[in-house]
C-alpha cells in the first residue's frame, strides 16, 4: 500500500538488466514440457535448491508467481526513485558454504571467526559515542565485481538503543551503541551498570558456544526418525549418519549442556536477568528473541528464536549483520544467476496451480493456472506447508492425520513491515545529526525504539493477544541507504520499520482496510518522532504492509516470516510435524524446501540446499 508525500527526489538511474534473466533469455527458448525437477516459488529457498540441483546435472525449472523473483528477499521500487528491501532487509544467516558453491562472491568466503562477533580491540577510523560526529566504518565485501553480482556492506556500530529520558534538562538523553569493539561496548553498557559491562564479554562467549553447537544442524535433515522405526536394515544404518550433528552438538556443550537447555526452553526475561541488571541492555538483546514472533520476552522458548537471530555471520565475523548492495533482491538475482548460468530455466508470473500425481501415487509435475502440463520426476516446494500441502496437493492422496497438523500449525504473526522514503536522515535527541547531514555511525545500525526496558516488549505483546495494534510499537529501524546510497535519490534515504506486535485480525473480527493501516502507521511516526524530532515532516512516502499484506503479497501464512512460528513445538524433528521434517512428505517425489521445513526461516538458504541434496539422493536411487 504506497502512500506518497511531497514532491519527490530527482529519481535514480533504474537497475540493470539482471543478468539471471539474460542468460534465462539467450540460453533457452522459453517453457518445455518436461524437466527432471520442479521448483515451485522463487524465493531465496527455491533458488538455491534450484541452483544446487543443477549444478548436479539435474535439469530444472522454477516457477514462480510474482513478476519479480525473491519472494521475501526481493528489491521494489514501490516509489519513484527509491528501492525498497520490501519484505527481508537485513543479511547474515546465509550458509557459508552457499556463497561458495554457487560462486555468488569471488574469492574463498570464511567460516564465522572463533569468537563472538569476532570483536577487535580497536577498529580504526570509528569512534563509538553517541551524539558526537564520527567517521563511518563499514566493510564494503566484494567491492570488485562478484562472479554473479553479490556485494555486501557488513556494519560496525550494528546496534543503537536511544532513551528518552525525560526531565534531563538540556543534557543530551543516553543511548546504547554497540558494536564489534568489545571495549567500547563494555564503555556504552558501563553508562547504565558497570556489573554488566563486566560480564557482557562473557555472556557473548557463552552465546557463541551455543551457535556454535547449533551449527552443524543447519546443514542436514534432522534425525530420519521413520526410519529408525519403520526402514530396512539399510535405511537404518545409512540413518546412523544423521545421528552426527546431534553428536556434535553435544560435544561442543559438554557438561554445559543443562545451562544451555535453559536457554533454549525457558523465557528470554529469566535467562537475561541471570546475567544482567540493566534494563536498556536486556531490552535491546530481548528484541531478537521476540522479533517476527507472536511471543513475549516472558514466554518460554522465546531464548531459541534470539539464538537464530545471532548464529549467523558475514565475512568471517559471528553474528555480524549487513546489507546487500542493491537490497535484497540482489542476492536473489545473484543466486538466480548462478543457477540459470548451469542451465536452470526461471520462470516469473507463472502460478503453479496443482501437482500433478500419477495413479501409483508419485508425483509426475505441476499444473500452471493457465493449465499448461509440466511434467516432472520431482517436485521442491518453496511455498508454505499449508499451500503445498493443503491446496496444491490433492487431498486424496495425503495421510487425514498430515493434513490435520498441517492445518493446526502455529501462523501467528505480529509484524507489520512500514517502508519509507525521506529526504533527509533521522536526527536522534540522543544522537543529532552532523551539520552537513552525512551518515553518523549510528544510523547505519538496527534502531530500537520503545525498547528501553523489557516490560515495554511484554506490554506491546498484550496489546496484540487483546486484538488491539500495540499503543507503543516495538520498532526496528534500519536505514540502508546511509551505507548503500544506490538505494534513493542524492540527499534522500530509504528506511525500513520492522514493526510489532499487530494482529492478524482486529478486535470484534474487524479487518484491517486502508483507515486501520494509515492509522496505525501513524501511531509508528508518532512514536518515532518522540526520538527524532522533525521524521514526520522529512516523510515522502510510505509502503504499509500488515499481516493480511505480507501474506497476500509474499504468500506467508498469517503474515508470518518464518511460514510457521519458531517455537520449539515446531522446529527440528516437528518442523514442519513429526516424523515429515527430512524434507519428504507421505506423496513420493514432493519436497518442501522453502522456511516452513528445517532449520526454518531467515534469509539463509539452508532449507533449500539440504533439501536439494535429499531430492538428488532419490532421484540417483529412482
């Protein structure tokens, strides 16, 4: 839902041509009626396994509905002159091994370094005050032209809460900047308690250890439980080897293992309390265990959806956070790339409306919605569980009690994304501006507002259980441009508000129509303005998007992110149910590879290449 404002910027040059879609053009000579796989949807997911199979000498092809590949991960220009990451935003839990199979960037890509967020004693050219001009760094990676396009900004400050304060006078109110320096992060938490500064340090180690445990997970099928239970004597042994990564796991915990369960099972509040006093300091962390989730910090099992949001990294650094050069959409377009360059075919604005299935009971392709027959030996869904499987799927070939739990899975979402065009950027009362207006360190972070005390989060959650739009947001605020100045007009800038908690459906079963969206995106701009006086006259438009938007939009269930929620009911051995989460399903020859199946959601491409390589391992053994 675009809104625009004054009069707007002098546009920006259009983006290239992608190249995916050059070589899509050249190298084939449009739809074929048979393939060896099946793609359904082009988001992030679907191009990777695409990519993958491909590179195995599969012949595949990717349908997708949109006119614009991506499904969340994609770049829009919703108004003139300024490109939006309309959906995803921000990168970091991209698989390391998917930037170097596919050749997305040039050059070897490191592991994520030994340490939490890898943090240095002195970063050059950067001073971490709030309120005082500094110099802006930021690692631009892949400044030379990448094999298929990826360039990254990875960012350093990469956090900054800002409080209020009111009745300080004329004293510039705190904030909490936080960045890769350990020191100086130990110097901004010390503002607020000096015990805390103490052991930040080591709470960043104990997280690290965590990810680190965690990490071998992401990259294979959970344990193949069926087939400990019900496979041959061969099935049984060849599922001994996913029995590694829990091993691993265990290993890297050792006698640490009960501490770390906690952290797991338990509220986020009670873990943090355990290690901290102050509460801008919990805030600011709790946001990542509640973000894109219909959670509270007070909700157990809200501690795993914070540690998916810190076991990523980029460019060696753990848990380092940056944008893509371009949005998005340019990571999307760089797989895409690396997939048609193999011989993949992609196909936009063609909805699959039906798999096709055979009288044995095997899947043999996809019915388009223009009822065009595409034949197939597989088929890798990118879409949600409940359409692959509740309206793609016939029915009768699926298992009453599948189908019952795919119906009860948890969609709830709180988010509502609000995409904005300024012509000038945010000046904080905690942080103003620099006379020129120029980029401040801070400005290129994740932007917390409401977020000064943990009970703000919780009281936002009641809203949204109330059916009521939360009367204090808990915003994310992230500026792109301030590093990636390709993004708006010389002078302007692209921001992204990362909003919650909102219902899906209103209190008394109201929807939600164009006076409950502009009402409450309203209620944001207030909010914001509190922390930054003069947003709301800086505003040139706007792109609203809640729940009902996100899922009519992108195709996520709910609005929600993730496709299901990421609580522990429905991840690893139960994501998406029980005895399904390898990738499989009861019809022989479909996969789901999209968020809705393992490790889940985020912008990290593992679903999409461990379901790849399942899909091939069949294929081999057709």
């Amino acid at each position: 839902m675009a809104a625009s404002g004054r009069g707007l910027c002098k546009a920006v040059a259009a983006s290239p041509f992608p190249a995916w879609r050059r070589d899509n053009t050249e190298a084939r000579g449009g739809l074929k009626p048979e393939y060896d796989a099946v793609v359904i949807g082009a988001g992030h997911n679907g191009l990777v396994a695409a990519a993958y199979l491909q590179r195995l000498g599969v012949n595949t092809a990717v349908f997708e509905r949109r006119h614009v590949i991506g499904g969340a991960a994609v770049t829009e220009e919703i108004i003139p002159g300024f490109k939006f990451s309309r959906a995803s935003y921000l990168l970091s839990l991209l698989r390391p091994q998917i930037y170097t199979d596919l050749e997305l960037k040039e050059g070897p890509q490191p592991s994520p370094g030994p340490g939490p967020r890898q943090h240095r004693k002195s970063p050059p050219q950067s001073v971490q005050s709030c309120g005082e001009p500094a110099r802006l760094e930021h690692l631009q990676c892949g400044a030379t032209p990448a094999k298929h396009g990826l360039r990254l900004h990875l960012r350093n400050p990469y956090s900054f809460t800002p409080m209020l304060e009111e009745g300080a006078g004329s004293k510039v109110p705190r904030c909490l900047l936080l960045g890769t320096d350990m020191a100086e992060n130990q110097k901004q938490i010390a503002q607020f308690s000096q015990k805390d500064a103490q052991v930040f340090p080591k709470y960043e180690e104990f997280m690290h250890r965590l990810a680190l445990a965690i990490d071998p997970l992401l990259d294979a099928a959970p344990v193949d439980m069926a087939a400990f239970q019900h496979g041959s004597l061969l099935q049984r042994m060849r599922s001994l080897s996913t029995l590694k990564p829990l091993l691993k796991a265990g290993r890297i915990l050792g006698a640490q293992l009960p501490r770390y369960y906690e952290v797991l099972t338990a509220p986020i509040t009670k873990v943090l309390d355990q290690w901290f006093e102050s509460e801008p300091l919990k805030a600011t962390l709790a946001t990542d265990a509640v973000i894109g989730a219909m959670t509270s910090p007070h909700t157990p099992g809200s501690g795993y959806v914070l540690l998916h949001h810190v076991m990523g990294g980029l460019e060696g650094m753990q848990g380092a956070w940056g944008y893509v050069q371009g949005g998005m959409g340019a990571l999307s377009d760089a797989i895409a790339s690396s997939a048609t360059t193999h011989g993949a075919s992609i196909f936009t604005e063609k909805t699959v409306a039906k798999v096709q299935v055979n009288s044995e009971g095997c899947v043999q392709g996809v019915v388009l919605e223009d009822g065009t027959e595409v034949r197939s030996k597989m088929v890798l869904s990118n879409t949600s569980p409940q359409i692959t499987f509740l309206k793609l799927t016939p029915q009768e070939w699926l298992p009453e009690e599948f189908l019952e739990r795919i119906s009860q899975l948890d969609t709830r979402s709180p988010v509502t994304k609000i995409n904005v065009a300024v012509d000038r950027l945010p000046s904080f009362l905690a942080a103003p501006n620099a006379p020129r207006g120029q980029p401040l360190p801070h400005h290129q972070c994740s932007i917390h507002l409401n977020c000064e005390d943990t009970l703000l989060l919780h009281q936002a959650f009641e809203d949204a259980m109330d059916g009521l739009p939360s009367h204090r947001p808990v915003i994310e605020l992230c500026i792109p441009s301030s590093l990636d100045p390709t993004l708006a007009p010389p002078g302007c800038h692209v921001v992204s508000l990362f909003t919650q908690y909102m219902p899906y459906t209103l209190a008394g079963g109201k929807a939600w129509d164009e006076q409950e969206r502009d009402a409450y995106a309203d209620r944001v701009f207030d909010c914001i303005e509190v922390y930054a006086p003069g947003f709301k006259d800086s505003v040139v438009g706007r792109d609203i998007l809640t729940p009902p938007d996100l899922e009519r939009i992108f195709g996520l269930p709910g609005g929600n992110i993730f496709h299901c929620a990421m609580s522990l009911d429905q991840l690893y051995f139960a994501r998406p149910v029980p005895l399904h989460s390898g990738y499989r399903c009861p019809l022989q020859g479909l996969y789901l590879c999209g968020s809705g199946a393992h490790p889940g959601g985020g912008v990290m491409g593992a679903a999409g290449r461990n379901a790849a390589h399942v899909a091939f391992r069949d294929l081999k053994s057709m």
